[in-house]
C-alpha cells in the first residue's frame, strides 16, 4: 500500500516539495502539503509569534483530511526555540488528529543518537543572534558544537537562493573542525544538493533538514 505523507511547510519555502520525486524514488510513498505562514526568522516577537501550535494545527487537520499515514512539520524552528517546542508539537498533533507525528528537527536528533554523534557543527542561513540560539540549544543536549557557519538572511524566502557554491563553502569551513556530523539547519537551504559530494569530499557526515523531513516520513 502506497503511504502518505503529510509535510506541514513554512509558507515561504520552496526547497522541500521539489525534492519529492528524489527523495522518494520508488519508495511507495507519496507527499502531500500544507503550509504555515512563516515570512521572517528573527527573534523578535512578531517572527516568533508565527510559530504557535494553534495555527501548526489548523494547517495538520487540512492534511488529515487527505488521510496521511504520518504528519510532519519540515520546519527548525525547533533548533531557535527549544526542542521541547516539537515534542509538544507531536503531542498535540497526534492527539488532535490520531495520526502519527514528528518533525524534522527530531529526526534529525535522532539520527545523531543511532550513530552516538556528540561534536557537531552547524550550517544555516540564519543571522549571529539565531545562530547563537541554536547553538545553546544543541550544547543544552550536550552537544560539542565545534564550528558554526551562518550566511545571515532574516527573510525566509531569501534562503532558498543562496547559490550551492556558497553552502559548498560553508559546509567545507566548518569541516576543517573535524566534527562527528554537520548539520544543514534549514529546509530553505538547498543543502542536498551538495550533501553527497561534501561527504566525499570532507569525509564528515551531512545531515540535511530537508532529507530528514523525507527520511522521518519513510520511517514512521
């Protein structure tokens, strides 16, 4: 039986549904979406206040109408605002709607546990005071964060453009830090892209946020 899977998206991204066709292949899997109006990444008030659980829910019971098999949100707000932000999150999604639920922070996360990672590094799009939240939230797991990269942009849509060149670089700055992983921490970034090539290249393991959205789909 074919399953579905239900990807909640900040409305601003445009990186996650085109992945569908690779990051499914013949996996017996289809993607289905809904959206959470998501413009900025700050941390002020206005930008913060995009992320509540009541809107998270009114865009999940659009997706449980379709029926999906599981319901994920493929947003990192997590890595800014707290990781226990998404365990309440699949709470209350699973509670309100009897589907399964995860995100792709914690898929992440999860990902590192199964291979007993501690010294990461991080790669984002994010600005220096975003960039230090996600910082002390991994350290908070105890994490070694070892190197960080972050381009800067508050405008999610923004994220998107930034040329793979560029995260190609990033990737490789950090790299020189010998961390365990790196994680690219936005499903905006177009991170798998050069995800493959840079481990080949750094002998460093990449987690992209945008695959785990796929992965935890396939694997709930």
């Amino acid at each position: 039986m074919t399953r579905r899977i239900g990807i909640i998206l900040p409305s601003s991204n445009t990186v996650v549904e085109p992945m569908a066709a690779t990051a499914l292949g013949n996996r017996d899997a289809t993607a289905h979406f809904s959206r959470l109006g998501v413009f900025d990444v700050t941390l002020d008030a206005a930008s913060l206040a995009q992320f509540t659980l009541r809107k998270h829910l009114e865009a999940a019971q659009l997706l449980a109408d379709a029926r999906v098999d599981v319901l994920i949100w493929g947003g990192t707000s997590a890595a800014w605002l707290g990781i226990e932000t998404d365990l309440e999150w699949c709470e209350m999604i699973s509670r309100e709607t009897g589907i399964p639920a995860t995100t792709s922070v914690l898929e992440m996360n999860r990902q590192l546990a199964q291979r007993s990672v501690r010294r990461i590094a991080l790669v984002t799009p994010y600005t220096a005071d975003v960039q230090s939240r996600i910082i002390a939230t991994y350290r908070g797991l105890d994490f070694d964060v070892v190197a960080e990269a972050h381009h800067g942009g508050t405008i999610s849509n923004d994220y998107a453009a930034i040329a793979p060149q560029v995260i190609t670089e990033m990737i490789r700055d950090v790299a020189t830090a010998q961390p365990e992983a790196i994680l690219v921490m936005c499903t905006n970034m177009r991170g798998a892209a050069c995800a493959r090539e840079m481990e080949a290249e750094t002998g460093v393991w990449i987690i992209d946020s945008a695959q785990a959205t796929y992965d935890a789909g396939l694997r709930v």
